[in-house]
C-alpha cells in the first residue's frame, strides 16, 4: 500500500512540472491505456463464454402445401426450441455458402445391378453440376462389404474416376454404409450430406437401423434417400427397406426420391436445387435440461396456418458429439 501511495506521489510530482497543454495530453493518453485494458478483459470473458457454449447449426428447407420451395423468409418468421425450451437464434442465413461435403454411396448389389451404368453416368453429371471451388465429395460403393472409392475432391475427373470402378456383389450392407459414410463426413467442416442410392434392402452388415440413424445424428449429416426400385409391382420389393430409407431422410433433415418416377437425372437435380435453397438458423443453447443425453429441436413459423408450410430439419443432436453444444 506505501509503495503505490509512493509511486502515486512521484507521479503528481511529476504532472506538476509539465505544461497545462502537456498536462491534459497525458491525461487522455492515460484514459485511453485504461480503456483498452477494460475491452481486453470484457473481450477475454465473451470469447470464454462463447468457448463453453458452442453453436447448434440447424438447416431448415420450407416448402408450400403444393410443395413448392418457399424463399424470402427472414429470422423473424422462424422460431425455434430445445427440448421444449425457447432459443435465441444467433445465425441466420437464406442460403447457406458454408462448404458442402458430399458422400455419394451407392448400392452395387445384385438387385440394382441393371441400372449401374445409368447410376454413373448420371452421378457424374451431379457432381459437375453442383461442385463450386469450397465444395468436396467423395465417393462410396456397398455391396457385401463397403469401399471408399475417392477421397473427397472438388475434381469432377476424380469422381469420375471412382464411379468407373464401380463393380457389383451380392449382400447389401446399407447400414455400415451410412455408419461409415456419416463418420467420414464427420470429420470435414461445414454441411454434410449423405447421398445414398440403393432399394433400401439391408442383408449383410454388423450395424443396425439404430446405429444408422445414430452416427448421422451424431455427425450432424443430412441422408438424401433416392429410392431404385427396379420393379415396382415386383412381389420381392423390400417396402420395408424403402421405408427405412425415407425415415432416415426424414429424421436427418434430408429427402427422400423415388428414382422411378422421373429418373435419376431429374431427381439429382431436384437434389441440388434442395441443398441451395436451405436457411440456416444457429443458436447457442440457453436453459439445458441436465442430464440429457440427446437433445431434441423443433422449429416453427408461428405466422402460418397449420398445413401452409411444411419444414425439414434434423430432430435434434447428441450432448457429446463434436462441435456441438455442451454446458449451458
């Protein structure tokens, strides 16, 4: 205490023998010094707190009672819960340029086997289509076992050179693709998206719907179903298996397709034109029910009447998976 009332006295002493002019310069130069130390430590907190309490991204698609793309939202149309428990949306966004990481898997089994050549073919024309310089995808077959043809690229020759190695099987380990695609897309930044052709028919693999659904929950990625059915009325069509396919879609934020319907050029289109026509809506959770493993999300627009809008989004994430929300 003596010797700051000491360093104290030395420095009156020493303003006294100044200017009046110099005098007030040091007083500002001094007020400023104690300003700047103020926003450091204000800045130090805020980045602290922002370290706890990570962002939950949520891409929403909005379409019409007649399923059209419904554009032109703004933040304050949207609203959105955790668990029940309203949030603060922090981000918002109309359409997304946040880098897009492709998984493209595609079911070579026996049962899909005639429609292969087309499959390529078409992939090859999506990927030269939807790839800009930020965008990566890769490319993933599954039959009895499942081969990581690429590494994510944003060449369309790469691709391209993948889908040519292409070769068929017999089993189908559908779920170990998801589980093995989701994870590789884990592991990229920004939107992950699982595009999976197949007829939906499970036979062989070690994993589970359950561990499906799981790992792309856990790995905040989108499953964009296109459902090959090669015979629709056929008496061994797996409706089962379809219906797998589109509730993943479905509890992932993604869509489902039947390729039948139009063709697996149109409905690649239809996918792209999905994935830029997204709103990202990111919040930093409040008020966290403890103890919860899985937290679920629900957004509205609480302005339309009930069957106006349809929207897609992810149910919700898991507490521990990375990158997202953990204390409150």
């Amino acid at each position: 205490m003596c010797s700051r009332q000491s360093g104290q006295n030395r420095l009156l002493s020493k303003l006294a023998g100044w200017s009046p002019a110099r005098r007030k310069r040091g007083a500002a130069v001094a007020a400023c010094t104690v300003v700047a130390a103020l926003a450091a430590v204000l800045l130090a907190q805020t980045t602290t707190l922002h370290l706890n309490v990570k962002l939950v991204s949520v891409f929403v698609n909005v379409t019409d009672r007649n399923g059209a793309i419904v554009g032109g939202l703004t933040k304050n149309d949207f609203t959105i819960f955790e668990d029940g428990r309203p949030q603060k949306i922090a981000i918002f966004e109309r359409e997304s340029q946040m880098p897009l990481n492709l998984s493209l898997a595609i079911d070579t089994s026996g049962s899909v086997k005639k429609d292969l050549h087309a499959e390529a073919d078409a992939a090859r024309r999506f990927a030269a289509a939807i790839l800009r310089p930020q965008d990566r995808m890769n490319v993933i077959q599954f039959a009895t076992d499942v081969s990581v043809l690429t590494p994510f690229t944003d060449k369309v020759s790469v691709v391209d050179s993948g889908l040519r190695r292409l070769h068929t099987d017999f089993a189908t380990a559908l779920y170990d693709a998801i589980v093995q695609g989701s994870d590789l897309l884990g592991k990229r930044e920004g939107r992950k998206v699982l595009i999976v052709i197949s007829d939906g028919d499970d036979t062989l693999g070690d994993s589970t719907y359950g561990d499906a659904l799981e790992h792309a929950l856990r790995n905040e990625v989108m499953i964009y179903s296109l459902i090959d059915v090669p015979i629709a009325a056929s008496a061994g069509r797996d409706t089962g298996g379809e219906h797998t396919l589109i509730t993943l879609a479905e509890q992932t934020g993604g869509k489902y397709f039947y390729v039948s319907q139009e063709g697996l050029d149109a409905t690649f289109e239809k996918v792209s034109e999905d994935l830029r026509t997204e709103y990202l809506i990111g919040y930093y959770p409040q008020h966290q029910l403890p103890g919860t493993d899985f937290h679920r999300i629900t957004v509205t627009i609480p302005r339309a009447a009930t069957g106006d809008f349809n929207l897609r989004y992810r149910i919700g994430y898991y507490a521990d998976a990375a990158g997202e929300a953990g204390a409150e």
